[in-house]
C-alpha cells in the first residue's frame, strides 16, 4: 500500500519532509504538489530509481524527464545554462517554465530519454522546494499518473492511479496551474523553440527575451516530454466542440467550457468564469465525468490567443479521440 501524508502547503512539517526525502535518497518513489500537477519524484541522478518511474507509470523509456531544482545553482551543476537562461530563470523561477539545455554527463542517460539534452525547473510550490532541499538531490518527476491518463491535480487523482505502484504521496492539496509547465529550448540563444506549451503563456515569455519564440522541428521536439504520444485521455471518449460546427449530443454526455452552449443538452456541465481556470480545471473535470460514468465528454475548442489557451488546445488535441 502508498503511504499517504497530509501536509500544510505554506508551512510544510519537517519531519513528513524527511520521511518522503529519506524515501527519494534511497531509491524509492514519492508524488508530490508542484504548482502545476502533482510529480512522481524519484532521485534524478540514480538510474534504478528512474527506472521504477518508468515501470510505475507504464512510460515508454524514450520519453525524457523534467529535473526538479531548488535553486539556479543546482540547475548549472545538471546542464549547461547560458545567458539567456539564466536571465529567464532569474525572472520566471521557481514557475511553470522549463528550459532544455545540453546535460552534463553526471545526469543519467535514462533520465533524459537518451537524448545529449535534458530539461529542467524550479517548481513554485513550498512543499515541492523543501523536498527537494532536504533530499539534497534533484528530483525527476513527470505527472503521478498512469501513462496516458489525465494528469492529476490533486491527492486522490495520485492515490487512483498510483496505489501501490509507489511507496509516498505527500498530500498538499490541489494545484494552482492544472496543466503542465511551459517548455522551451533555450541551447541555442539565436533561436528559442518552443517544445511544449504549458502552464506560462507564450506572450510572457516572448516579452522578456524581446524575440518571437520558433517552431520546433520534430527532431527537437522530442526533447521535450508529453509531445510524442497520446496523453491526459480519460477513460470516456473526449470529444472537440467548435461554436462554428452543428452537433448532436448523445445522451450521458458531460461538457466542459467557458460558454454554456444553451442550445444543447448536456447531462453534466462545467463552466469555467475564463481561460486559465478552464486550464485548471480541465484534468479534474475529465476525472469528475469518469467518476460519473458518463459516456461521452465534449469540450470547448478555446477559440482565443490569451493566457493558457495555447497550453489548453495541446491538451485537449492530445485528450480527444475525434473532432466535431
């Protein structure tokens, strides 16, 4: 059985930190609370420990991990940073943002997908940074969720998927952000891609480095994770709804959006207030509807450029099985 632990999000308790750190430094696996979703951390620096995040998860190994750090000086002992990654960081960290940069040879193999490149972050969340402190080693930690399924948000998502396949969750409520983080590639400073859009919007991040971020090819993009396969797909098919096509709604069918479609029936609606909390609560909504055995779930195509709207789409383009 995982072993779950309430913890005080703004004043984390030291002796639940040690536990769930002691577990990290000795090759176990502990989920924990970013401000994005929660991460299934294991000590990025042991290749053995990594491998049970792949195994735990059902991940193919060919997909990279993200490096947790507490600092900017730990990340410069893991990759390679330059100026404009230390600018952004300086700005943007700990946040949502996760820069790939070439790894230096102390990071496993299997903990970048086997790629010369690894990506790395400092989460803005206080349980998340004082695990990684008192472990004393970066943490790798892709979603707690089975590979595939929706990523979770809160404690009970972890402990649904991950029961038993883990030793720790540290249970420090729900998330702020509810989709990943941002991903960019900054190990060419003439030509910043962006890899994966997440939980910080591209506007942002083009306003600081003054330049338009590039379109990967799909050689780098691989460098990124949660861009080569199928992800956040609930159990119920998810289905794409645009205001500019005619639908019909089958019965037992859930909706998520901003905008409530009146003319339809729906056996289930949620309705965010905008954009970022549709983000939010996307991940929990999928799951909401699976607890409700519904048979379809339809959601709002977010038509707009604003705040995570970019980061939605993806998430919603890799979720849908179809498009109406």
């Amino acid at each position: 059985m995982t072993i779950t632990a309430k913890i005080n999000k703004w004043n984390p308790d030291k002796k639940i930190i040690s536990q769930a750190a002691e577990i990290l430094r000795s090759g176990g696996l502990v989920a924990f609370p970013t401000e994005t979703v929660y991460g299934l951390g294991a000590d990025a620096l042991n290749s053995e420990a990594v491998r049970k995040i792949y195994l735990a998860k059902g991940r193919p190994s060919d997909n990279p991990l993200i490096l947790h750090v507490h600092s900017i000086a730990q990340a410069e002992s893991l990759v390679f940073m330059n100026e404009i990654s230390r600018k952004l960081a300086k700005i943007f960290w700990p946040g949502p943002l996760t820069f790939v940069l070439p790894a230096r040879e102390i990071i496993p193999l299997r903990t970048r997908g086997g790629l010369e490149t690894a990506a790395v972050r400092m989460p803005d969340n206080p349980v998340a940074l004082a695990l990684i402190e008192a472990a004393n080693i970066p943490i790798a930690a892709p979603s707690a969720n089975l590979s595939g399924r929706p990523s979770p948000t809160d404690s009970e998502s972890v402990y649904q998927d991950m029961n038993g396949r883990i030793d720790f969750i540290l249970d420090g409520g729900s998330t702020e952000v509810g989709i990943e983080s941002t991903v960019i590639d900054v190990s060419n400073p003439e030509k910043i891609l962006m890899l994966r859009p997440g939980g910080m919007s591209r506007e942002i991040i083009e306003e600081a480095i003054n330049t338009k971020l590039q379109v990967p090819d799909n050689t780098s993009k691989k460098r990124s994770p949660g861009t080569r396969y199928k992800h956040y797909s609930p159990a119920i098919p998810v289905k794409i709804l645009r205001r500019d096509k005619a639908v019909n709604i089958p019965d037992n069918s859930g909706f998520m959006g901003v905008n409530n479609f009146d003319g339809l029936k729906f056996a289930e609606k949620i309705i965010f207030d905008d954009i970022n909390n549709y983000a939010h609560g996307l991940f929990s909504g999928f799951r909401k509807f699976e607890r409700e055995n519904l048979d379809y779930i339809f959601v709002e195509w977010p038509e707009d450029n604003t705040g995570l709207a970019e980061g939605l789409r993806d998430r919603i383009l890799r979720a849908a099985c179809d498009y109406v």
